[in-house]
C-alpha cells in the first residue's frame, strides 16, 4: 500500500519501491530477505548504478546505501541525490559497516535519514524502513493537501480555477464524462 508519484498527485497503488545499493552479494541478500516480503526491490551495484535506478520511473520510495562502493563512495552518491530535483526528497538509509560516530555524521550530513551498521538486526531494519516510509507518505501527502490548500477559494474553500482546469482536461483527455456548472 505505498504512495506513487504519479502526475504529481499521490495515490494508493502497490509495494512501495526500496533500492538496495551495495558492492557485497551477501549483504544485498540479507537485505533482499528482510525487506522482500514487503517491499518490491529493487538492486544497484555501485554509485552508478545507485543514480540510474534512483532517477527511474517508477524511482525507489527509499534507499539503503552502503558507503564504500567502487567508482563512488556512498556519501558522494548521497549528495548527488540531494541535489537532483528528481531524487532530493527520497529517503536515504545508509548501511554500512564503517561504525565511528564521524562516519555517522558525516553520512548524515551528506543528507541521509538514517544510519545502520552492519551487521544489521532484522526487526530494526524492518522497523526503521517502514518508519520512514509512513514519514515520507506523510509528507507527501502533506504537500498535496497544500497545493490543494493554495489553489482553494478562500471563502468557500472548494477547489479553485487551477484544480478545475487540470481535473476537466484530465476528464476530456481520458475520454472520462465530465461535466461543469458554473455559479458565481
């Protein structure tokens, strides 16, 4: 039950999508195995690859991001995701197994969300993923209801020009019944 992009509208639709970046076949599947049952995975094997999948459509609703990778370190791939308009506002998890309280800052300060190190525990990866989503559906959510909010009639609060005109050109381009009354 996650939260597409759709159109720039949010909607319910399937698994939401969490992409696993890391260099390690195993530690791919011990991700893989935690998360699979309820999430659809998606794989990226390096910094690259991290960007291609990222930028994809349908892109990932979060990403675990190990840091030490071939090409790119993970905190370069990080800043380079928050600073796409595409790929700014997805959650980025590092999981890596560089433990000092500065390698944790530093990927904090790169931009991500949260930081675990392996090896990892199952239920908090579980838990912290499933946190974060709920966050960014929340959010999401959120700034729908506020382009909504901003686009209303102010003294009646119903929907205001810019709604109308995309929700009757959505209507005429669907070959969707629509109709319009007018009352002023």
């Amino acid at each position: 039950s996650g939260l597409s992009r759709g159109g720039g509208e949010v909607m319910r639709d399937a698994k939401q999508i969490v992409l696993i970046v890391d260099d390690d076949p195993s530690s791919i599947n011990i991700l893989v195995n935690i998360l699979s049952p309820d999430y659809e995975i998606i794989i990226g094997k390096s910094g690259k690859q991290a960007m291609a999948r990222a930028m994809a459509d349908p892109g990932p609703d979060l990403i675990l991001l190990d840091i030490m990778m071939p090409d790119m370190d993970g905190y370069a791939v990080c800043q380079m995701l928050k600073a796409e308009a595409e790929t700014k506002d997805i959650p980025v998890i590092f999981v890596t197994r560089m433990g000092q309280k500065v390698d944790e800052y530093k990927g904090l300060e790169a931009g991500a969300i949260d930081y675990l190190i392996k090896p990892v525990c199952p239920p908090i990866v579980r838990a912290r993923v499933r946190n974060h989503l709920k966050l960014r559906e929340a959010m999401l959510e959120l700034e729908r209801l506020n382009r909504l909010a901003l686009d209303a009639n102010p003294n009646t609060g119903l929907p205001g020009n810019n709604s109308i005109a995309t929700a009757v050109t959505n209507a005429l381009e669907n070959n969707a019944p629509v109709c319009v009354i007018y009352l002023d």
